[in-house]
C-alpha cells in the first residue's frame, strides 16, 4: 500500500462547457462546472440521468463525439496542464495511461470481436512499450488483480463467454492495467445485482488504497455516495447545485434539489413493538427542464417546493455558505439560507 498526500491536486476543472449543436439549438449539456481532485479521495458526482455527469467525465477525457459535441469553455488542468490544449498525440499518452475511465456498460465498451486478453494488452503494449509475450503475461495478472478466477483460461474469453460481473472486472482490469493516476468510474455497478454490486466497490475501494490514485465516482445512487465518496458534487441541468463533504452533504443539505434526492431514498424503520414501518417514497415532482428551453432563472424552479420571485428572475451563482478547511459547502440558490 502506497503512501499518498491526499492534499496533493492532481486535477482542476475551471468554468468547464460542453455543448451539442443540434438542428434544434445549442445544448449547453455542461455548464460552468467546476471542482477538484485530491490523489487517493474519491470525488463523488450525482445527480439524475440527463444532467451532465457522464458529459463531464468524457469532456475530461477528451472523448466528446465532435460532431455533434465540443467543449466551448474552461480549463481542465491535470498537474498543471490543460488537457484542452493538448494535441491529440499528447492526449492519447495520457488517456488509458495516466488517466483512465470505466465506462457505464461493459458488454457495449468491449469489443466483441476481441478476447479480453487482447483488448488488456493494446493499452500496456501502447504505453509500456511490453511485448507481446509480457503483455498477455501482464493481463493475466490484471484479471487475477480484480478477482477473476483461472485468469490464465479467462485471458482468452470473448465478452460475451463472461458474466456481467466479471465483464465489469475485466473493465477495471484494463483501466488499471498502466497504474493510473486518476480514475473515472461512470456507474460502475448500475447494471450488476447488489451482491456483485458490493464486490466492486470493495475491489474499487482496495485498488484505490493499494495504488494510491484519485477516484471520480459518477452515479446516480447515493448510497454508493455515501460509502465511498470524501466530497460529492450534486449535478442538475448541467450545471453543480451543491457541492460539499460527504458528512455534510448528508447531514445538512441545503439545495432543495439535494434534499428531494436525499429524501428518495428509502428507510426502513420500526415501531415500538418491532414491525417495520410502511412509509412512501417521497419524490421529485415535474421532469428535468429540456435543456434547449431552459427557463429563465434557476433551472430547479418548476420542480421546487420553496420557490420564491427571486429563483425566476436571475440564474444564482455557486457561493459558499460555510467555510472548510477541506472544501467549504457550496450551493446554487436563491434563497436565503
């Protein structure tokens, strides 16, 4: 296990913009997101499907499909460099090796055409430079690093030969197969049962401890969030709404949008006599706003219960409403809180 300074900013992401240029408008998909990365935390960003989250993780990677898509603004500063400003070449040497990603579905992020084997060898013969002989060896030590077992049979399964568990192992095999220094998690466990669920957290939280790298954790449970984030940063309509410790954000939350998700989840409690309580589901009325008609004034507005004038006349900007030495609690709103 490796000693790491979890003070050390490994990645700045300032004003971030991505946009996609349909027929019908821009879509502002990203929207003046900003937050850091500390090497061995776990930044945690949640939000609902459609509000940015896995725009973000791509637009750090350089992945944006142009057409349609294209970063517009910010910065995004890995050790100090803005990989917006990087030629290609440059980035390929970063991306896969230094920073790496977990996609969201493994059956549709490998390639069926090739073992699993193959597809770990192409990123540690690109960036170690290893033959091919090293390279085969080298990914049957990744599998059995994730916890696949007979790894020297499994190096040549098609995708399609393993389980949605196992092809989610072979994922983390192949992010981590060059020891990167960031790692991106974009819902790793959205499509595994609880049981399978459980074991890749536990793999992803022991291989953060064991290499020392920094974790973006994207997803839209917040139980997940609670067990493996230090920060967490509440996306809504692609822009952050809230953005604190881990602690605070469930403790004390201050965004109404962040409440409604906290409140979703369930709870089960028991009376006096022992029998578990029946309580319904509280939910978020109205649906997320379309991003080519934003309203003008908070994004949350028609779906917030303590909507007040001001929320529909100016757009609230991030401010901090209590100070930390770590990260100070931030929220997007137009109240007095």
């Amino acid at each position: 296990m490796e000693s790491v300074n979890k003070n050390e900013k490994l990645l700045e992401v300032k004003g971030l913009r991505t946009s996609f240029f349909t027929e019908g408008g821009e879509v502002k998909a990203v929207d003046d997101v900003n937050f850091n990365v500390y090497r061995g935390k776990t930044l945690g960003i949640v939000g609902e499907s459609g509000c940015g989250k896995s725009v973000t993780s791509l637009s750090i990677m350089r992945l944006i499909p142009n057409p349609p898509g294209r970063t517009v603004g910010g910065e995004i500063l890995y050790k100090g460099r803005d990989l917006l400003k990087l030629s290609d070449s440059e980035m390929r040497k970063i991306r896969g090796d230094e920073i790496s990603m977990i996609f969201q579905e493994p059956m549709t992020s490998l390639n069926p055409v090739f073992t699993v084997g193959n597809q770990i060898m192409e990123a540690v013969m690109l960036h170690q430079n290893l033959s091919r002989k090293d390279a085969r060896n080298k990914a049957i030590e990744q599998l059995q690093l994730v916890g696949i077992p007979s790894p020297e049979k499994r190096v040549d399964d098609y995708p399609h030969q393993l389980s949605g568990g196992m092809r989610q192992r072979v994922m983390i095999a192949m992010a981590l197969s060059c020891h990167p220094q960031i790692l991106i998690a974009d819902e790793p466990t959205t499509a595994l049962d609880v049981t399978i669920q459980a074991q890749i957290l536990d793999l992803l939280r022991h291989l953060q401890e064991k290499f020392g790298m920094a974790l973006i954790l994207i997803t839209h449970d917040l139980g997940v969030i609670a067990e493996m984030a230090d920060e967490v940063a509440v996306m809504y309509a692609g822009r952050v709404v809230e953005q604190a410790r881990v602690g605070e954000i469930f403790a004390n939350p201050k965004m109404p949008y962040t409440r409604g998700l906290l409140n979703s989840i369930p709870v089960l409690t028991k009376d006096p006599t022992g029998k578990v309580k029946k309580k319904r589901l509280e939910t978020i009325p109205g649906i997320v706003p379309n991003m080519l008609e934003l309203p003008v004034g908070c994004r949350f507005q028609e779906r917030c219960t303590y909507v007040i004038d001001a929320c529909k006349e100016r757009e609230p900007d991030l401010r901090v409403i209590a100070q930390d030495p770590i990260l100070p609690h931030s929220i997007r709103c137009g109240r007095d809180i």
